[in-house]
C-alpha cells in the first residue's frame, strides 16, 4: 500500500485514550492492562500505530487510574512515547484535551495528523488505520473516521449520514432515538485529524449530554458546522470491534488474537 504521508508530507502522531478503570472487568487493573495474546491490551494498539507504513511519532498514551502501572509497562519508555495524565474522567474529549501541551509548536501543530484510538481495542489493524489515513490525506479533510457495520450495534455510538450518504453526526448509544438505534453502522472509535483543526475546538465542546462528559465525537459536528469536509470509510471488520468490558469478552478476544498470531505471527515487544 503507498504510504500517505508520503503523499502529504505530514507528519502522524497518535493519541491513545488510556486512562479508564474498566469497572466490570472485576479487577484492581487499568482496563487496557489486561492482557490478550500474552500482552496488556494498550500493546497491541500502540503496535498498531507504530508499524510500518504508519509509524506514528510521537505517541501519547493518555493515562489515569493506576497510571503508575501502564507507564511501567512499556519501560524503558521509548523516546517517542509520552504519558499525558488526565486526573479526573470527564470524557474523551476531555482526555484528548491532555495531550493538546504537546502540539504547541505552530509548525508541529499545522503540519501533522492525529490519529485519535482507544487502548482497549487490541484487535485493530495496521492496514485498517492506513486505509484510513490514505483516504484523509487524499481527500484533505479536517477528519476521518473508519466505521463498521455489525448485526447487534448495541452500545456503539451510530453514524448517521443524510439523503447522499455524507456524514452527518455520530449519535451516542445513550442519547439516541428509537430510529437512531436502529442504524446499523456503528463508530469503533478509529479517528484521525488534523491536529491544528482538532485542538482548536476541544475547548468548544459542552458537556450536555447523558453522561455529563465532553466527547470528542462532538468536534465532528463542529468542524462540519464550520464547513470543514468530514471523510467516513467503512473500512474495520466486525471482528476487531469487539468489546471488552468483562472477562468473558475478554477471554473471546484473547481466542480470536491468538488465532491471529498462528497465521501471521507478530514481533514481540516492537513498541518497546
């Protein structure tokens, strides 16, 4: 596949949202510390940024609960590794807020893409994000997000687009309605921006919603609101959404990484 950022000449970091506890996981350990195919599951994400053609740098691993724990994971911590702290749960945008100190340089900032992805989804797939990057870059636009469609869509935010098929908003599962539920096309958080156009609205989001919590999903409608073009691919297999919120889940999701790794083995410890 060629390579995007060859094409642009922009550079990619990635932010990887770490911080939750994982209540239901029936455990004293940060959610993404639980281990899937022998590693804690941030691992495989950070890995997936991390490989070629993608090669994220830096990559900021926004931790909280028990931050102690996953930053001594990955000792000794390469140098294109940070850990931004975000010290209070008020969403992901909040979250993603924390990493915005390390973007101050104008040029750094107006010259790179962001990929935005969760630390307790280790079934992603490099080629999947480079799919996605390719798309953003080619197209110039402010955002992007890979979408999937799955059968029970239970939990997921939706994506809803309007009469030509364009994005129109994610609409969390909480906050849905009746024929919003019924959407089919789920958001598995898999995002990427322009930095400059990111960090400039996570100050604008509110926090009225459900849960009380500024979600990044929000600077979508911001960006669309101010006439900036928003690129969705339906790109990410059903199988890598799969959730983890338990330890049956993540007992299915140690099954299906295993069975990755018999047909296309995978270096262990490249992020280290």
């Amino acid at each position: 596949m060629m390579n995007a950022q060859d094409q642009s000449k922009r550079g990619l970091a990635a932010v990887i949202l770490a911080a939750g506890k994982g209540t239901r996981m029936q455990s004293d350990l940060p959610k993404v510390m639980h281990e899937v195919g022998d590693r804690p599951m941030v691992h495989w994400v950070v890995d997936a940024v991390r490989a070629s053609p993608l090669e994220a740098s830096p990559v900021a691993v926004v931790v909280g609960f028990k931050r102690e724990t996953v930053e001594e994971s990955f000792q000794p911590v390469p140098e294109w590794m940070t850990f931004p702290v975000q010290a209070e749960q008020l969403g992901t945008g909040h979250a993603i807020d924390m990493a915005s100190p390390l973007f101050q340089d104008e040029t750094l900032r107006n010259e790179t893409d962001v990929m935005v992805l969760c630390g307790d989804g280790p079934l992603i797939r490099t080629e999947t994000l480079a799919m996605m990057l390719e798309r953003h870059t080619a197209s110039g636009a402010a955002a992007t997000l890979a979408t999937a469609r799955i059968d029970d869509p239970s939990g997921y935010g939706r994506i809803q687009r309007d009469a030509d098929g364009r994005f129109e908003k994610i609409v969390e599962q909480k906050d849905a309605t009746p024929e919003q539920l019924l959407i089919d096309e789920v958001n598995p958080s898999y995002y990427v921006f322009k930095a400059d156009e990111l960090f400039n609205r996570l100050s604008l989001l509110k926090n009225d919603n459900a849960n009380g919590e500024y979600y990044i999903t929000d600077v979508f409608e911001l960006m669309k609101s101010d006439g900036l073009r928003i690129e969705v691919i339906e790109a990410v297999a059903p199988e890598d959404i799969l959730s983890i919120n338990n330890p049956d889940q993540l007992a299915t999701v140690d099954s299906v990484l295993r069975r990755r790794m018999v047909t296309t083995p995978r270096e262990e410890g490249r992020n280290g």
